[in-house]
C-alpha cells in the first residue's frame, strides 16, 4: 500500500466524496480507517493505531475493527459527534480481477440512525430541517427509524426556539444562506446539536413541493393537510434530500407528511419545560424525579414515545380532550380490562422500529420472529375490546392484526433461529423443498465421511487414521509417519508435514465436491430465501406501521388510567370557560417523593371576573413554588386528556403556560441572573393573551429593593389590566399585597407558618391575606449558617425595624453594641437626619397609594442629602 497503488488510489476516490466522514473501510472482515480518520477513531473509540504502507518517506496511520462489532463502534463516534461512511465490498473478491469494487452504502449520522442499540427506546431520533426566506421560519422534522414526519410553519424566532426545545432534534439541516444569519446562529446555539448547510436548491419552493410530490407519488399534497403550506414544505424537502444524500432514500419509507400548526397545541417554551421539569429535573438532569417519568408506566417503547409527546404537545380543542378522557375513563373504571390489555401489550415489540428495519434491510432472523409473536397478540387485544362493548374504545377493536404478515413468517422461519444468519437453520422445514434437499445432502455427507473413516481405519488397520477438511485442500485422510508404512497404493499422497502425510482417494474427492458443493449452495439459497421474506414483510410496512399507532395509542390510554387509579387522580371538567378551579390540589412529583410528612393538598381558584391576579407571600421554604407549579402541572395533564391529582378539579382550557421560577447565571453567553429573568419576563408580556397562564416567582430580586419592587409592581399591573391573563405572582416584595387596594381582581393569599420561640413551622396550607414576615433568618439557620452570623443578623434586623440610632445619631445596622461609634457620613433611610424625621412623622402614608408613597420618599431622600 503506497500513493501509487490501486488500492490506495480507490480509497483516496472515495475518501474525496465524503470528506466530513469518517470513511469505514472494508477489508476482509475489518473495517479500516486511514489517514486523519484512523487518528480521529483511534482516539474517540480507545483502539490501537497502527501504520500500514508510506506516502513517500511517512507511515499510513491505520486502525480497523472487527466488522461484526461495527455497529457499536459507529454508535460510540456518532454520539461524539461524527458522521461514518460505511464503504462495502461490493463486488466479489473470488471473481473481482484486481482491486474488488467498493462503495458507500450509508452515511450513518445522529439524526439518522435506525440500529436498535443506538436508540432511546421512548424517545424519538428526529432529523430536522430549519428555513427561513423571508420573515417566517419552515420546519420539519423526521424520525427514520419510526416512520415518523412533521412540518410547522411559525412566526417568530422564540416560537422556532420553543418548537427546537420540544422536538429536541438529534441534527439539523439548513440551507447555505442562513450561514451567517445571526438569528440561525442563536437557535443553533439554543439546539445544541450536530448541524449541517446544504445548497439553497434543495430548499428551492417549487423544486420542494415536485421532490415531496415524486416522493408520496401523489399529485397533490392537500391530501396530507398542507394546503396553504409553503416553507414548511421547503424544510420537509431538505428533510428528504438529506436522507437520499446519507444512502436512505431506498430503505427508509417516510409515508405521510403531517402537518400542524402551534395554536392547535399549548405551547411551553424552553423556560417552561425545564422550570416544571416535565421531562428532567433541573438540578440533576435526570429522568428521574420529572413529571414523564411519574406518568410513562407504559409497557411498550411506542406507546412510551405516544407518552411523551402527549406530554410536550398538550390538546386545545375541548372536544378532542374530553374524547381522550372518556377513554382514559373506561379503562380507569375496567380494572381487569385494563390489567389484561396491558399483559397483552408486554408482549409487543417495538413495532414501528422492527418495521424501519425490516425495510432497511437490516432486520435478522430473531426481528422476524418478534414481529410474528407481536402480531399474534393483536387478535387478543382486540377481543378484550371488542368484548367490553365500550363505545370510547371502539376504534382499537377493529386493528388489523396483519394475518398475512404473521403467518408468513410462522411458515419461512424457525421458532427460535440463531442471531446471524450465517450460522445457518433459519429457515423452516418445509418452506423450501430445494433447501430441504440441500440439507439432506450436507447431513448425509457428515454421515458418509464418518462411515469412510471407519472403513479405510479397518481396511488399512491403522487405528489413528483420521479423514479431515479445511479450506485449502477440502476433505484428506491424515496419517502418521509411524503408519506410512500401512498406507494402500490407491491413497494419492497431497501434503507431507513433520508428523504426518495427507492423502486423497478418487472416491473421497469426486463425494467432497458433491458435499461441498450442496452445502455452499445451502447457505447461498438460505440467504435468498429470508432475503425474500424480509422484502415481502417490508412491501406490508404500512399495515403495521398504522397497526403500530394503534397500539401505541392504546398503551398510552392505559398508562394513564394505570397512573389515575394507582394514585388516586380524579377527572377533571375541561371547558372553554376562564376559570382555573382545583380542590385539594397536589403536586404529582412532590407527593411521591416525601418520605417523612404527608403531602399537604391545597385549594386555588383563579379566573379574570373575580381572582385573575394571585399574589402569594410567605417565607423561603414554605412550599410557594410548589403550589405553583402544581396549579400549572395539573392544568397540562389536564389539557393532554389525563386525570389529575386533585379532589375535584375544573380547567378551562389556556393556550400557554410561562413561568418565571428561579434563575441560574448563564455566563457562557454572557447573561446575569437578572438578564435572564428580565429577558423571560419580557418575553412572557409580549406573547402573554388573556387565555394565558402566568407563574411569576420572585421578580426583581436581581438588583436594588426599589428597582426591583418597582418592576414587579409594572409587571403584574400590565399582566392584571393589559392582558388580562391568569397569573399567581410569589414575592417577597410584601409591599405587592397593596395591589388588591387598587385593583378589583388582584387577591392575596400566603401559605402560613406558626412560630415556635425562634423556629418557624412550616403548615403548607394556603389562607387568604397576606404574610407579614418572611422568616428569612429562621430558614437560615434551618439551612445551617453558623451561629455567630444568626445571631448577628437578627441583632441587625432589630436595628432595621427599630430604626434606632447610636449616641452619635448613626445608623446601629453598621456596627456591634460593642463597638465604638464611626461617624460614615453617609444616610440611611432607618436613620434620617431631623428635617427629614420630622416630615416623616406629620407623613399619614396610610392616605398614600404605593406610588405616590415611592415618589413622596423621592423628594425626602432628597431633602436629606442637601441637610
């Protein structure tokens, strides 16, 4: 292997096309790598380096692995963030003169992986293309390994960056144009994943819409809902193209096209995701302790994915949440219906993906056979239905179980073949009368060289004769030196080696070829014929992918009536009224984890008559956020058709949830706490409606008292009379309560707590009116702050309530009773000069609303600093 070699040449050919890949090699039974490739792969996946060959006077780095083990290599790299081209040998060595053909059969990348051991079994593995030619944005997205394609067209960079965070694409594609386009940049940054530019042609509006068009082999795509779509179409094309660049256009059978638009969802941007912790916690980023992982009690991967995007993509329409909760209401109320559709289920594999695969061509014999046994489950299900005689679930009693599918498979393979084909006994008796004949062949010639053996042992009386075979010389009787002697004439001597000689007979070789020559086209024709199976399973693909949704759907139902009667949930009425009505209300996650106390349930009403404002108050640690984010929790499962944790509940449907719950400094992109919560802030009062549903938690807290409490009061009365959305606002700010003063549906409620001496009790229970302390120095010292700095803060806290001043008329907040005085010159409001103190105490603040008390406080601080 040098520069001026054939083989290097074709490698070098073929490295050209896919420089942004590491180029997988094949040779024999490795996959190599060479060059930079070899060094990258080498390092990622721990392997040896190695060289083979010079360029001139430098070594070719080189390192290979095992080709039966590729797949866990490729996956180890794509998850690093490499594409892989797979090259194969494709033609054959035996009859190849010179180098053997090769060529790259797939580029395998992160959004278009379909190996089973790669995949998230509950989450999707979606390619996405982004476009925007003009001030609107196209996306569509796909998962290859399910069958699954979506398109959107939206407005707005933050509705493009909320879609990113609910879909959580593992690639995206866009066009070349948008390369320095800087809004791109930010949802790139935003997305966090491999990203790739492709010619603008490909995104082209009338070469998109003929590509889709020859793709479904329809003439029109009004069929699949996309009348009036246009960008979005562009970004499904890109969707396709990308798929036919990566080697996928012949295997992966993206059937339908669905489009939708985001007003017929709820929509919960990326703040709101992670702030109610739907699918990660925010201090861990776990699963564990999220609301999907709670909720998914499912029992197969589809109806885990149904699960989850339920969960993202919340319902709208009161009538289709209300048919989903009938649903979800028979088999809550069908305890053994239930209990025996979910055994059922158990039992069912992971169908849409089977099915991509079988299509791809690269399901072995074991996918087959689990894919009869999930089919043969069908016909039970959907008796149990069918049975129950219940209108809600009528639809899944008319699933068609694929007989034809089923049956092929029971008839072509085994009930338990062996995990490669290549080891042969794949296919059933029976199936194939040329098979069966072959096999006879290979099994009677075993059987004739062991009766050969013992016959040429008798006849020459040479006890250690012994007749063996490899693939050089085939089939050879072996005799030892100490033997030769008792060798026949008729024994044609092949191979000498030190301690033996090898022979033929005429009779031996004239039956090897006969044995060898069946068993070659035995393995030959057992690969045919499953080759066949497996392409009349795939022309069957949309049956079981629609059979596939099916079930998916009805193991979603059951999770969550599963979920309802395992911990106590109840229906809620869901209607188109403002209103936000809940009983006993509980938080999902929070009631399952306390191990020592009992969850404390809680009542909260809000509606934009009586009590569209709630401003909440009460100390650090007393459970405020988690009443919130119940309130906000119980509202999205019961918009996604679930019931919820309550003792009774009404919910009029909202088309967004915000939160504003806590803050984390973003330094990387250069935002502060107080950035980011001003920037989410923002974004809450520009697409905030009055169908909205607000949760603000501590506005403000990011910069001095009054320009924080300042903002927080612009904020609510623009939320309380601009948009007229419902909101529950928690502060610390207690001077907030006052809004309930001036405006008519602002309430006031604070979760109490009972002092003990110097400890505070946390009762977790919500009563009207608002909190006069907030107990900050107790949950200190709950939080474990040493002693000597308690103590210290409640003997500055008394200074700050007295007011009081040393015998030098300065502030005491600044210094220890044991301390001498130090005149600082400068003014504090608890200590005002006497011009200042004196207009203070004729002030009747009582008679003052709040902001005439703030710009009344103006000119005394004022008047301060010029005495």
């Amino acid at each position: 292997m040098n520069e001026s070699t054939p083989f290097l040449r074709q490698y070098t050919e073929i490295k050209a096309q896919h420089e942004d890949a590491i180029l997988f090699f094949r040779m024999g039974d490795f996959y190599e790598m060479f060059f930079e490739d070899a060094q990258k792969a080498a390092k990622a996946l721990d392997i040896t380096l190695t060289a083979r060959g010079k360029v001139g006077d430098e070594p070719i780095p080189m390192a290979g692995v095992p080709h039966h083990a590729a797949e866990q290599y490729i996956a180890r790299l794509v998850d690093q963030g490499f594409k892989v081209a797979i090259c194969e040998q494709v033609g054959d060595p035996k009859t190849s003169r010179g180098i053997v053909a090769r060529k790259v059969t797939r580029v395998v990348t992160p959004g278009v992986i379909v190996e089973e051991g790669t995949l998230d079994a509950k989450s999707h593995n979606f390619l996405l293309a982004l476009v925007r030619p003009a001030d609107r944005w196209g996306i569509a997205y796909a998962d290859v390994s399910t069958g699954d394609f979506f398109t959107a067209e939206l407005d707005t960079e933050d509705d493009v960056a909320a879609e990113l965070a609910r879909v959580a694409p593992r690639e995206i594609v866009l066009p070349q144009s948008l390369e320095m386009d800087p809004a791109a940049d930010r949802l790139l940054e935003s997305a966090g994943c491999l990203f790739n530019y492709r010619s603008d042609s490909v995104f082209e509006m009338e070469m998109a819409r003929d590509a889709l068009l020859s793709h479904f082999g329809v003439s029109s795509l009004d069929g699949f809902g996309c009348r009036g779509f246009t960008i979005g179409i562009s970004a499904a094309a890109g969707v396709l193209s990308y798929l036919q660049e990566t080697r996928h256009e012949g295997t992966l059978k993206l059937e339908r096209l669905v489009p939708y638009r985001l007003h017929d969802y709820m929509i919960l941007d990326d703040p709101t995701r992670t702030n109610l912790e739907l699918l990660r916690t925010i201090q861990e980023g776990k699963k564990s302790g999220s609301l999907l992982h709670l909720v998914d009690q499912s029992v197969t991967a589809m109806g885990g994915r149904m699960l989850r995007r339920w969960l993202l993509y919340p319902l709208v329409d009161v009538a289709a949440i209300r048919r989903r909760q009938d649903q979800v209401a028979v088999l809550h109320h069908e305890t053994n219906l239930r209990e025996q559709l979910r055994d059922r289920l158990q039992a069912v594999a992971d169908l849409e993906r089977l099915t991509a695969r079988v299509v791809a061509g690269s399901a072995g014999p074991r996918d087959l056979v689990s894919l009869r046994r999930s089919l043969e489950q069908v016909p039970g299900i959907t008796a149990l239905v069918d049975a129950s005689g219940e209108l809600a679930l009528e639809a899944f009693s008319t699933l068609d179980p694929c007989p034809e599918a089923a049956e092929l498979i029971a008839r072509a393979i085994v009930d338990e073949p062996p995990a490669s084909l290549k080891e042969g006994g794949v296919i059933r008796t029976g199936y194939s009368a040329e098979l069966d004949e072959l096999i006879a062949i290979s099994r009677e010639g075993k059987g004739f060289i062991a009766r050969l053996e013992a016959a040429e042992r008798e006849r020459t009386g040479i006890a250690s004769l012994k007749v063996r075979y490899n693939k050089v010389f085939g089939y050879f009787i072996e005799v030892t030196r100490a033997n030769l002697g008792a060798v026949p004439d008729d024994y044609i001597r092949k191979q000498t080696l030190t301690t033996c000689e090898r022979f033929i007979t005429q009779d031996l070789k004239e039956y090897e070829g006969k044995v060898l020559g069946a068993e070659e086209r035995r393995i030959a024709l057992e690969h045919e014929l499953f080759a066949a199976v497996r392409e009349r399973l795939a022309d069957m693909h949309r049956q079981v992918k629609a059979l596939a949704t099916g079930l998916a759907e009805l193991d979603a139902l059951c999770t969550l009536a599963e979920v309802a009667a395992r911990y106590r949930y109840v229906r809620p009425q869901v209607d188109t009224s403002d209103i936000i009505d809940i009983v006993d209300g509980r938080h999902p996650v929070v009631e399952r984890m306390l191990a020592r106390e009992k969850f404390v349930p809680n009542d909260i009403r809000l509606d934009t008559r009586s009590k569209q404002v709630i401003i909440l108050t009460g100390p650090n640690m007393a459970g405020k956020s988690t009443i919130m984010r119940q309130v906000a929790l119980i509202t999205l499962m019961a918009q996604m058709g679930s019931f919820v944790p309550a003792r009774k509940c009404r919910v009029g449907v909202v088309d967004r949830i915000f939160t504003r719950v806590g803050a984390s400094d973003n330094l990387a992109r250069g935002h502060s706490t107080f950035m980011v919560e001003m920037t989410e802030t923002a974004n809450i009062l520009h697409f905030a409606t009055r169908h909205s549903l607000v949760l603000l938690d501590e506005i403000g807290r990011g910069t001095s008292t009054f320009d924080g409490l300042s903002i927080a009061w612009a904020v609510a009365e623009m939320l309380h009379d601009t948009i007229g959305c419902k909101v529950i606002f928690a502060t610390h700010y207690h001077e907030l309560i006052d809004l309930a003063l001036t405006r008519d549906r602002v309430v006031n409620l604070n979760v109490t707590v009972k002092e003990w001496g110097d400890n505070v009790v946390f009762l977790r229970k919500l009563q009207e009116g608002g909190a006069s302390r907030s107990y900050g120095i107790q949950v200190a010292r709950l939080a474990g702050l040493p002693r000597d700095v308690v103590e210290r803060a409640k003997e500055v806290l008394g200074n700050l309530e007295r007011g009081e001043l040393n015998e030098l008329g300065e502030p005491r907040i600044a210094r220890r009773d044991d301390q001498p005085a130090r005149r600082t010159g400068q003014f504090s409001l608890f200590a005002p000069p006497s011009a200042v103190k004196e207009a203070l105490l004729k002030l009747d603040v009582n008679r003052l609303t709040p902001l005439e008390a703030l710009e009344r406080l103006a000119a005394l601080q004022e008047l301060a600093r010029n005495e």
